[in-house]
C-alpha cells in the first residue's frame, strides 16, 4: 500500500493548487469566447506587431491611435474591404483584439506567479510540477502561434490562415482539456492521499479525440467563413450535399479547404462525436458521476441546437458566440467525465 510522506502531509496542497487551476481554467474559457468575438467580428488584424511586453498599454493620445491606424491601412484587409473606415471605426475593431491579447497575458501571468509560489513554498505534491511546467510552457508557444497566425494575414491574405487558425484554437483548448484534468487529480489526491492519477480509459480517449476533431472542423469553418455557405438545415440549400459543387484537387484538400465540404463535415461528423461523449456520459453516470455525465448531455444537445441555430441565423454573432463558449464548457465536462472513468481502475489499485 502506498504511504503518503510526512513531508508531504505537511506542506502539499493539493486543493489549493485545483483552486487555482480551476480559476485559470475559467480565464480560458473567457479567452475563447473573446477569440470567438475577435474573429466574427474582423478584428483580429487590427493589431499589427507583437509586442509581447510593451503591447499591453494601449494607444493613449490621438498620435498615437493614428499611428495604430496607419499600420492597420498598409495590410491587405483594410484596401480590400475597409478603405472608407474611420479612426472611430478602427477603434472598433481594435477593442477586441487588444482584449483578447490583454487576456493572454493575464492567463500567463495568473498561471506563472502563482506557480512560483507554490513552488517555494513547497506545496507541489510529488509528481505534478513537470505536468505544471509543461503546461506553462503550452501557454507561452500558444502566445507564438497566436502572432504566427496574425502574421499570416498582414502581407499577401485578407485574412488569416484557417489551418493557423484552427491550431491556435486547438491548442487553447487542448491546454484547457490539461489544466481541468490535473485540477481534477489534485482534488482526488486532496480527498485520498494514496489516490493516483487518472488514465484515459479507451472510450474516454475515443470520445476526446472525436470531439476535438469536431472543435477543429468548427475552427475552419470559421476560418473559411464556411458558415455562410448555406444557412439552411438539415439541406444545404434543396439538397443534402449541394450538386455542382466545385471541388479541388488534390481530393484531400477540399477536406480542409473546401468551405462548402468542410461546413458539411461539421454538420454530420458533430452527430459521430455526440454519439461516443453520450455513450462515455452513460457509463460515467452508471458509475456514479451523475453531475458531469448529465452535464456532457445537456451541453452536448446545446451545442447541437446552438450549432443550427448558428446556420439558420446567418452567423448571428450572439448565437456564433454561444455556440463557442458551449464547445469550450463540454470539453470541461467531457474531460471531467472521462477523469471519472480513469480514475475509478486506477484508485481501486491503491485503496
């Protein structure tokens, strides 16, 4: 049997240290639904450098918005579809994005300094600080990949890079998948000091997997503008799959390409990725985690609603937006029931 040492009887907190996770888990999920807005609403290119340190004062006199401003008007978006905007309205558009860059450095800096400290102070329980400092250091490439997705649409696109795009948002939710499922071993650890972490089970694995791949076909969907394509459901337009689509060659590009093809495949494959979380939310629920398998069912048959309500909106921002934060809110239940199940093996084995 497993002995806890006197050492870390003394000075690990586990509790505390999920506290903290769950809190910085909630920042990302406010980070995500910023995004969300910053790309519905165009502004994303309305930053143009990446100062990681000196960009977090905003511009404060009117030199310094029109030199903002100017930046903004030697890109391409702006001589494709904004030539007639105004100071008030890149104003704007500015909001968003420095919000949600704003946002990025508050999650670093609320993950970081807290983590130094417990550090100091001892309160790591064994084990967990390489898992903390790898998602530290996530947090810092996603800061990288976020520039290296604006800098895809300051030279030669309108816009940025749906594939870009897709792997900054994967990545903040992959972090976010990260930091619940640690929360979730400390607090096991904070009730049972001889409780292991948990492992993926095949169905919890099968049912992540599935839906991150749905999340990644959401991410080019909305990179493409995908949305657009058809505002009807469950056809597209008077046809399930639209006749004479044009179609790319080779045939592999119209999967991720294709923004017809790839609103199609989000329509669908969301029903493939219902199916296994439902199924893992059943088995979770026969074991005992009623809160999150009912959880991972009502926000999945949300999700389904909000995704059509989405289509047949137009991409109503409000309900875009929605659709977002409940994608980001069933990874943190889905994740939360697939910990159940990883957990219930593994802490039998120490009991």
């Amino acid at each position: 049997m497993l002995q806890p040492s006197p050492a870390f009887m003394i000075t690990a907190r586990p509790r505390s240290l999920a506290r903290w996770l769950f809190a910085v888990a909630g920042l990302i999920v406010a980070m995500v639904v910023v995004g969300g807005i910053t790309r519905l609403t165009n502004s994303g290119l309305s930053i143009t450098e990446w100062k990681p340190i000196t960009g977090i004062v905003p511009p404060l006199t009117d030199t310094q918005w029109q030199a903002e401003f100017a930046n903004y008007k030697r890109i391409p978006e702006y001589w494709t579809f904004n030539r007639d905007m105004t100071l008030a309205g890149f104003k704007a558009i500015f909001f968003w994005e420095y919000l949600h860059r704003v946002l990025g450095r508050v999650i670093g800096i609320a993950f970081a300094l807290p983590l130094i400290w417990f550090w100091a102070r001892k309160a790591i329980p064994a084990g967990y600080k390489p898992r903390l400092v790898a998602l530290l250091a996530l947090g810092g490439l996603q800061g990288a990949i976020g520039w290296w997705m604006v800098a895809s649409g300051l030279v030669e696109r309108t816009d940025v890079s749906h594939i870009r795009l897709a792997v900054h948002l994967l990545t903040a939710l992959f972090i976010l998948a990260g930091i619940v499922w640690t929360a979730l071993d400390l607090m096991a650890l904070h009730r049972n000091r001889l409780a292991a972490p948990a492992r993926l089970t095949l169905l919890g694995a099968g049912a992540i997997v599935t839906l991150f791949v749905q999340l990644m076909f959401g991410a080019l969907t909305a990179g493409l503008d995908a949305g657009y394509a058809f505002s009807s459901w469950p056809l597209m337009g008077d046809a399930w799959f639209p006749a004479g689509t044009p179609m790319m060659t080779p045939a592999i590009a119209n999967v991720f390409d294709n923004p017809v093809v790839v609103q199609f495949i989000h329509r669908w494959f969301a029903f493939a990725a219902a199916g296994l979380l439902v199924w893992m939310a059943a088995r979770a629920i026969r074991h005992g985690a009623l809160r999150a398998g009912w959880l991972v069912i009502v926000l999945v048959v949300g999700q389904i609603g909000l995704g059509i309500a989405t289509l047949l909106s137009g991409v109503q921002i409000d309900i875009a937006v929605a659709h977002q934060a409940n994608a980001a809110l069933l990874l943190i239940a889905a994740t939360a029931a697939a910990h159940y199940l990883g957990s219930v093996g593994q802490n039998r084995k120490v009991s």
